[in-house]
C-alpha cells in the first residue's frame, strides 16, 4: 500500500518472564494492603478482648418453685446468686439438675447458660487472614527475582 500505514497482525503468547514481571506490582500492592490492614485488625482484636465484659463459668443448680424454674450458683466472693430460667432453657431441667452457668464478673447477678461469644472473634480472624496474605504477599516477592 503505497503512502499509508502498514499494520502487521503479531499473535503473541505471554512468557513466562512476563507473567512474573506482572506478579511483582500485584504482590507489592497485596503486601502493602494485606499486612498493614491484618495487624491493625489484630491489634484491635486485643484491644476489644481487653475491655470486654468478664464472664465466668462455674456450676449452678437447677431449682423449681411458685416463680418458675431456675438456677441458684456461687460467684467468685462466695455469694449465692440466682435467676429464673428462660422456658426454652429450662426445657428438660428438673429440680437438682447440675448445670453451667456463666455470670458477669463486675455484676455476678446476671448470668446465662451458654458460653459468650468473644466480641473481638471477627477482628481476630479477618486479621489473621489479611496478616497471612500480606507475609506470603512479602516472602513471595523476595523470592521472585530469583526465578
């Protein structure tokens, strides 16, 4: 074609070379997010740990009268507390039954009969998840340059 532009058609197959010069970018940037953002989350999962609410465990007894079914237990200063039973809690309890019951250190009057969920659990384990990303995002890219 004379005076204009000739364009050749090039099928081209990515090499291995450039696979990985693309890798590196992609694993600095995983680093540089992912490790940063797990510890922070890490942190905040002790700090949430820290100032949650104290529960602790120990053995109740199970007691029926005019109010309803409840459980009578000892706090940590030796003082008998108790507390009437939620009807789906009291399914299948009779008088004198052992049961756990879990009571708030700073207010051993309020108590329930399964164990608390731990309100830093979700921070803990996104941490973890984006902490492990993030070290295999950095020992990936060190080792790289070596293939």
């Amino acid at each position: 074609m004379p005076g204009g532009l000739i364009l050749q058609r090039r099928d081209t197959i990515m090499t291995m070379p450039e696979v990985l010069d693309m890798a590196g970018p992609i694993l600095e940037v995983l680093t540089w997010l992912c490790l940063p953002l797990g510890i922070i989350l890490w942190v905040a999962a002790a700090v949430v740990a820290r100032f949650q609410v104290a529960w602790i465990s120990t053995q109740g007894v199970v007691y029926q009268d005019d109010g309803g079914i409840g459980v009578r237990w000892f706090d940590h200063l030796h003082e008998v507390h108790s507390a009437l039973l939620e009807p789906g809690d009291a399914r299948g309890l009779k008088a004198g039954h052992d049961l756990v019951v879990y009571y708030e250190r700073r207010d051993p009057s309020l108590c329930r009969t399964t164990a608390p969920d731990s309100p830093g659990e979700p921070f803990l384990v996104v941490g973890r998840l984006l902490t492990a990303i993030g070290v295999a995002a950095l020992a990936s890219g060190f080792v790289l340059p070596l293939f």
